[in-house]
C-alpha cells in the first residue's frame, strides 16, 4: 500500500540522483536505503559491503542462481 511522506528537498534530490544511477526509482531507492540503515541499526558490527553482499546473496538465492558447495570436490 502507498502511502505519501514528507521529505527534505535535499534528502529527495539525493535520492534522485542515487536513483538514477543505480536504475531503481526513487521509492525503491528509499526503501533500498531504508533496509541497508535498519540492519545496520540493528548489527552495527557489520560494515556496509558485508550488509549489501548478504542481500546479493539472498536475491541470488530467491532467483536460483545458486548452487550447493560440495566441500572437498573439485
């Protein structure tokens, strides 16, 4: 559900630019942001790649793009 919100004017324009760059929009751009904030609250011993790296590695995960690692095989 949609909802409207108040933001800064600067908060928006960073928001569009980074939007623009990384191709989302600027709402998925918000909630990007939004996610990568609320689990680094919530384990501030992870830095910033390892966070972005575990939600790579769940939307590769969601997408099959995985495969299980066989230890000990070549």
């Amino acid at each position: 559900m949609a909802k409207t919100i108040k933001i800064s004017d600067e908060l928006f324009d960073m928001l569009k630019f980074h939007s623009h760059v990384t191709k989302r929009s600027v709402p998925k751009q918000l909630e990007y942001w939004s996610e990568i904030g609320k689990i680094a609250e919530e384990n501030p011993d992870l830095n910033f790649n390892f966070i972005k790296d575990v939600l790579l590695s769940k939307e590769e995960l969601k997408a099959g793009l995985v495969s299980e690692y066989k230890f000990g095989v070549r």
